[in-house]
C-alpha cells in the first residue's frame, strides 16, 4: 500500500470517546475531525447526538434540515439512538438516501427498510419527507428521478446555496462509501492517473473542480449502478460530487475488518480509485469521522 505521512496533531480525552484533530492524508478540503468512541455503540451515540444538534441549528438557520442516511450495521446503531434523541423537529427534516440497493422495499437487502424499521416508524415524520429510490424502476430511470427529487426538495430550502445538511456515511473493508467501489467511474477526474490505460476514457490530467454552485446544474447528483462487487449488483448511489457539496459528512467506522482501510483513507497517498473514501472531502463543508478503537487502532497516533 502507499506509503504513510500525515499524522493526527492533537489528542484530547473527552467522557464520551477520544477526540484527535489533525492534518491526516487528504485529497482536498479541510483535514477531518476524526473522533475515537469504545465500540460500536458510542459512535451511534455520538452519531446520533451531533445529528440532532445540526438538525436543531439547520432548522433555526432555514426552517429545513436534509439529511442523507446510509446503509449497514453502525448506522442501524445510530438510527435506533436518534430515534430516542430529543428536541428533532421531524416535522421540518427531509430524508433521502446516501445509496439503494435496487431490491423491493420489503427486502432485507434494503436501506430503506432498514432506516424504516429503525427510526422511520418511530419518529413523527411525515410520509412525504421521507425520499424513497423508486427501485421497481430501470437503474437510470431510478437514479433520474431521484436526482430530481432532490434538486426539487434542495431548491425549496436554498435556491441560492442547495446542499444536503448533513450526509451519512460507511466505510466497506476495501475503502468504498455509498455505492462508489474501488475503479468506479464516478471517481473519473478526480484521481491524476485513474484509468490512464482505459482507451475510453484516457488519460485524466486534470482533478474534478471544486464542487461549486456553478457546475450544479450540469453535474450528476445520482448515478446508477450495475456492476457492484457486492450484490446486489445493481444499485443507485449519490455522486462525490453531490457528498462534497454536503454542509456536513459524517463517517461511521467500525470493526477490527476496517482497520487497513481506516489507516490506507486517512494515513496514506492511496489513489481515490484504489481507496474511494478518499474522494469524500467536502470543500466548503466539515467532514467527521466517528471511529470505534478497533478501526483507529493502526492510526500514527492511535488511542490508548
């Protein structure tokens, strides 16, 4: 794997977990705040209680807060715990998903029911705040009309700046978040040399520009998918582009099996198309990662 430079510059012990902020290995935007929990379940409590204080400000600052859930086990946690979280305007929260699994509803393969099961049923959010993928569509035609779902949803609250408030993250043993896997083609353009001998795609020189206001129009939000490694193979995902657009992104990493991934996203030169992660660094927003001991334990500075 690449080799290792950036090292956490600042540790400091909170009650609830071990916080360390620093100049860690980045492709772009501001180093991360990286938070260090016991286990699986201090996450989702941390998880849960920052999501609620951003929801409280987002509300008082626009009237609205959109958040994009995630699928698997540590946010399953987290779902359950802001369910019991206080002071949530569900009434004024819009919820739309990070990726799907082009599987019916009723699937245990889907993100939604998962969320569904978890906090959905248990909130009192309305039917029509929650933005489902329409999965008994095509893949493209799913993925269009969820982008346009959100840009609809994303215009009502700030036409002037339309951004998700905060998007949910996991992180797979092999570095992919959301449905964007290791050689994606929705990292094109952002990795210097990914795909440089792929003759449809050809040499990329230039990295992706910030991801401004002024390519929101043109730019793809959602992307559907066919050849995820993992089944089901086809899904529909929100693009890096989109994510780094996110006023906040919360990293949700857990488990002895994400230890290399943690180390080669946060501590390495790893290329966004070995590790895709790495291409989550929002420009203008505040990225977090919430790990449990087990993941950070091959961090420079890992906790004690």
């Amino acid at each position: 794997m690449s080799r290792k430079r950036g090292k956490a510059l600042e540790r400091r012990q909170q009650s609830s977990g071990i916080v360390k902020v620093g100049e860690v290995g980045k492709l772009s935007g501001h180093a991360p705040e990286i938070w260090i929990g016991e286990d699986a379940d201090a996450i989702a409590r941390e998880g849960a209680r920052r999501i609620g204080e951003l929801a409280r400000r987002c509300i008082a600052a626009r009237g609205r807060f959109v958040l994009a859930l995630a699928g698997g086990t540590t946010p399953r946690r987290l779902y359950k715990c802001l369910a019991q979280t206080d002071g949530i305007d569900w009434q004024r929260i819009d919820i739309f998903f990070s990726d799907e699994r082009m599987v019916p509803a009723e699937s245990a393969d889907s993100n939604y029911l998962m969320a569904k099961e978890t906090l959905l049923s248990q909130v009192p959010i309305p039917a029509a705040n929650v933005h489902q993928v329409a999965t008994q569509l095509p893949g493209e035609e799913a993925a269009s009309a969820y982008e346009q779902s959100l840009r609809g949803v994303l215009a009502s609250i700030d036409p002037e700046d339309p951004r998700l408030d905060v998007a949910l993250l996991g992180m797979g043993p092999d570095g992919h978040t959301a449905s964007i896997f290791p050689g994606s083609r929705l990292l094109a353009g952002i990795d210097n040399d990914f795909l440089l001998d792929d003759p449809e795609t050809g040499p990329l020189k230039a990295r992706r520009p910030e991801p401004s206001l002024a390519a929101y129009t043109t730019e793809r939000l959602v992307a559907a998918i066919t050849d995820s490694p993992k089944p089901p193979a086809a899904r529909v995902t929100m693009t890096p582009y989109l994510l780094n657009r996110s006023r906040h992104v919360l990293v949700l990493v857990a488990g002895e099996d994400k230890v290399a991934a943690v180390s080669a996203a946060l501590e390495s030169d790893a290329r966004v198309s070995e590790i895709p992660i790495r291409a989550i660094a929002p420009h203008s927003g505040e990225l977090v990662w919430l790990l449990d001991r087990r993941a950070a334990r091959a961090l420079g500075n890992p906790p004690l």
